[in-house]
C-alpha cells in the first residue's frame, strides 16, 4: 500500500482514534493562574506605550560575522 496516496486517510483514521481517546483520558484540570496588568503596562489617552531595550551594539566585524553565517545558513537550506 502506497501510504503517500492515502495520507488523508490515514490522518483522518488517527484523528478518529486520538479525539476520543484522549476526551476519555483521565487527565488532571491544569493549573491555570490569573495575571493581572499594573496601571503602568497599560496605554491608554494621553500615555503612549515605550519600550526600552537595552543592548550592547554589535561592532562592524560582529555584524559582517553574523551576516556571513547568516548566508551560509541560508544556503544549506536551499
């Protein structure tokens, strides 16, 4: 049997196994915790959302490093 021609069906057949399977499952609730945002994480009116980043700037050698590996990535991909 050629699994790749019937892929659909083969998802289909597990998809109708795992859904009952795992509704039946004693599965513990989950932990869930509530979180609530402080007044200052809010924009709203005259406050405009900033974010600060801080980081060191990359040097021209580091940039020029990063991107030479970047293409190199890049290529293996293909």
């Amino acid at each position: 049997m050629n699994v790749l021609k019937h892929m659909e069906a083969v998802f289909i057949a597990a998809a109708l196994i795992a859904v009952p399977v795992g509704y039946l499952a004693k599965v513990s609730d989950a932990n869930a915790t509530s979180f609530t945002a402080s007044s200052a994480a809010i924009a709203s009116g005259a406050k405009v959302a900033t974010v600060t980043v801080t980081a060191k700037r990359l040097s021209n050698a580091e940039k020029s490093q990063l991107l030479a590996l970047d293409t190199v990535t890049a290529a293996s991909r293909l």
